[in-house]
C-alpha cells in the first residue's frame, strides 16, 4: 500500500513527516506493523504454534531459505543497530521503546503502566521498573489522569521528545536500507 510506495521511492524526509500524522516515528511503527502482518500471515504463527509456513506440502525452495536467511541476518543486524543508536543519545533498548510506545500509542501522547505493559510485552512489574528508572532519567513523566485518579499517565518530557525524534529519523533511515530485503519476503509464498 501507501507505505511501500514511499519506502521504495526513499523520500526525504520532509515528505516522511507528511505520512499521516507529520511524524516520522509513525512512519517506523507503520513499517514495523507490515513487517509483523506479513510475518504472521506467510508463517501462520499463534499462540503456540510452531511458526512453519502455513502450506506444508510444499517443498521450500532454494529462494525461500536464502530470502529468510537474508531477513534474519538483516532483523539481527537491525536490532544491533537500534541498540547502539539508543545508547548513542544515552537510552537503553527498553527506555528506547518504552518512549516509542508512548508517542505512538493511538489516540493520545500519553500511556498507563497497563497499556505499556501490553505494547511492551512485559509485566506490569518490569515496566513500572522501567518507567521509574526513565523519570530519573527525565525522559517521561507519571501525572495522575484527568479524570479518574486511579489512573497514572505515563508521558514524554521535551528530553524523552528530542531523543526520540533523533531515534526515529536513524531507525527510518536504516529501514530505507532494509527495504529490499523486507520486500524480498513477498516471494515467500
């Protein structure tokens, strides 16, 4: 769809901030929501199962092993990537994505401990560990919710805001450099 057609033009990212909500981290959990669908449709993965391509009596072909063997080398060395850059602007991985589920959580700048602890696939412990260790850090903010106080609001300060913009615009550009081969995966059938 739409975002295919502007990875594979590789825009600038002035046209990047114009998809949709004018942000470029909507564009990375855009391109991070297709690579899951694609993934969960040519696998037919659920709970418990064994992740092995849905049509079972056909044989796997050459291409397909190379083309997955490609996409795993290539998620390895995306993740080693995300890593380093997020200790470049002095974030851990978890802070990295604890601050994209917040920004990118629908609807609102702002997410609860329970919200995090689904985007996050974590316990509810380890994202209050999380979100407790990030406040030192000044990177988010609880405040209590508007209008029912049992609920805490866990949002992005300015500083949480500017790292994870600088975050954004390197992981957007890197998945510019994975195209080819996320799109490879479309040969999998």
């Amino acid at each position: 769809g739409r975002l295919a057609q502007l990875v594979e033009r590789s825009l600038d990212m002035r046209e990047v901030q114009r998809f949709e909500s004018s942000t470029a981290h909507h564009f990375l959990l855009k391109a991070t929501a297709f690579l899951r669908a694609h993934i969960a449709l040519r696998y037919n993965v659920v709970r418990g199962g064994s992740g092995v391509p849905s049509d079972t009596s056909a044989a796997v072909t050459k291409e397909q092993y190379e083309v997955l063997a490609a996409f795993r080398r290539e998620l390895r060395a995306f993740l080693r990537f995300s890593e380093q850059a997020a200790a470049q602007v002095g974030l851990t991985p978890q802070q990295h994505q604890l601050l994209l589920a917040i920004k990118g959580y629908p609807g609102r700048e702002w997410a609860t401990i329970s919200e995090l602890s689904q985007a996050l696939a974590l316990r509810h412990h380890s994202v209050v560990g999380i979100v407790d260790r990030s406040c030192r850090a000044g990177i988010v903010e609880r405040r209590a919710h508007a209008d029912d106080h049992r609920y805490i609001e866990v949002a992005l300060t300015a500083d949480g805001e500017a790292r994870l913009e600088a975050l954004t615009r390197s992981h957007v550009d890197e998945l510019r450099r994975l195209w080819p081969t996320l799109a490879a995966l479309q040969r999998l059938h």
